[in-house]
C-alpha cells in the first residue's frame, strides 16, 4: 500500500501537477484581489468568497483530471498487469490509489487552507470547518474520479462524466429550489420537479461542502457539519466499493 502511495506522489511530482495547480492559484487568487477591489463596500470580504471559491474548483478539477488520466494511462500501458503480479489484492489495491490520490489532494489543498488564513478571515471557527470540509469533500472528489475512470473507458469521457456530475452535486440546492419555486407550480414543467427531488435523495449534496460563508460568519449551527460527515461516510464507501466491484469483473 505503501509503495503504490509513494509512486503516486511520484507521478504527481514528475507530471508537474503540483507547480501546475499551485501557479493557477496563485494567477486566480490575484484575479479575485483585483476584483474585489472594485468593491464599494465589503471588498475584504469579496475577495475572500470569490477567491474561496475559484481555489477550490481549481484543485477538485485538478484532482479529477489528474486521477482520471493516471488511471486509464496505467490500463492503456498495462501497467496494471505489472501491478498485479505482486502479492495485493484488487480491493487493498483500489483502497491505496485511493489514498494515495488523496495524500496528493491534500498536499495542493494545503496552500489554498494557508493562502486564504493569511487574507484574514471573520471567523476562524468556521475557517477551520471550511478547511477541513475541503478535505473531506477532496476524499469524495477522489472517490468519484475513481469510480469514473474504472467504469468509463475513455480517459475524456470518465473526466466529462466526473466533471459533470461534481457540477450537478454542485448545483443541486438551485434545482431543487427552483422546483420548489411558486412560478414553476401549475406550469408544464411542474412534472420534473419529482424527478429533481428524486436525484437530490441520492446524488450527494456538495453544495453544502465548503460554503464561503463559513468564512466570514461561521456555522449557523452544529447541523451544517454533521450533514457534511454524514455524506462522507455514506458516498466515498459506496463509490469505492462500485469500484472495486467493477475492478474484480475485470479480466487481465
């Protein structure tokens, strides 16, 4: 396990991934200064949710990208037919790129953490439930960028399908707000709100991960952080263990 953890810092090293996501935080952490300058009022507090939020999909795109690619080039390569050869079981082995893709993600989301404690910020309470919401919502990240790249059997299409489905999790409080919206009852598109309210049951809801707000105001209560918790320990083992079933039906 360890081995595998080690080579996957390797490769993280050796393909750049770390200068690569730390220089487009830098290039969009002064994109956001400059923009919350043009604030009238609240500039500090501008900058600190624009840039929270841009840092932030920077390395879950990053991640998504770089664990998609290294997983479908190890299958393209038959690199994991040499992985294979040795001693592991496919269920130990998934676990370990998991963690090992996740000891990586945590290293990038180290400086964006530093980044915005240096900014200053209203709460440092809630700066400490955003930071470690980021790492949690990094190990479902993982999770799902996995689950993708065994299921899918293109590199692009697993990282459109992981990008894509992080976007929809991402926006699942519009839709379902949206349904429940007064000018969509008796409108003919009144029908889609059921099935809206249906995928928000079972698709995980990370739009309450990492809310900016934290940062200026802190919790409105003790229930925010729960919930995160909750989908944390439902999703990331379910997603790792579809891939492990998908790895298992495999023939090598």
């Amino acid at each position: 396990m360890w081995t595998t953890i080690r080579y996957i810092m390797l490769t993280a090293t050796r393909d750049r991934l770390f200068a690569g996501l730390l220089a487009a935080i830098v290039v969009a952490a002064l994109v956001c200064a400059f923009l919350g300058g043009t604030a009238f009022i609240e500039t500090k507090e501008m900058t600190l949710t624009l840039m929270s939020g841009a840092v932030r999909l920077i390395v879950m795109t990053g991640m998504m990208v770089f664990v998609c690619f290294q997983l479908r080039m190890a299958f393209d390569n038959k690199e994991i037919d040499a992985v294979l050869a040795r001693p592991v079981s496919r269920s130990a082995l998934v676990l370990s790129w998991w963690l090992g893709f996740t000891v990586v993600g945590t290293v990038l989301a180290v400086p964006v953490i530093l980044l915005l404690a240096l900014m200053g910020v209203g709460s440092w309470t809630g700066f400490l439930g955003w930071s470690a919401s980021l790492l949690i919502e990094m190990m479902l990240v993982v999770a799902l960028a996995l689950f993708s790249a065994f299921t899918l059997r293109s590199a692009v299409t697993a990282v459109v399908g992981c990008i894509g489905f992080y976007m929809i999790a991402r926006m699942m409080a519009f839709f379902v707000m949206t349904s429940q919206s007064t000018m969509v009852t008796g409108s003919p598109v009144e029908i889609l709100k059921y099935p809206l309210i249906a995928v928000s049951a079972v698709v995980p809801r990370l739009d309450m991960f990492t809310q900016s707000q934290w940062l200026i105001y802190g919790f409105e209560s003790s229930s925010e952080w729960w919930r995160i918790v909750a989908q944390a320990l439902v999703f990331v083992p379910l997603l790792l263990c579809a891939a492990i079933v998908d790895f298992r039906r495999r023939e090598f």
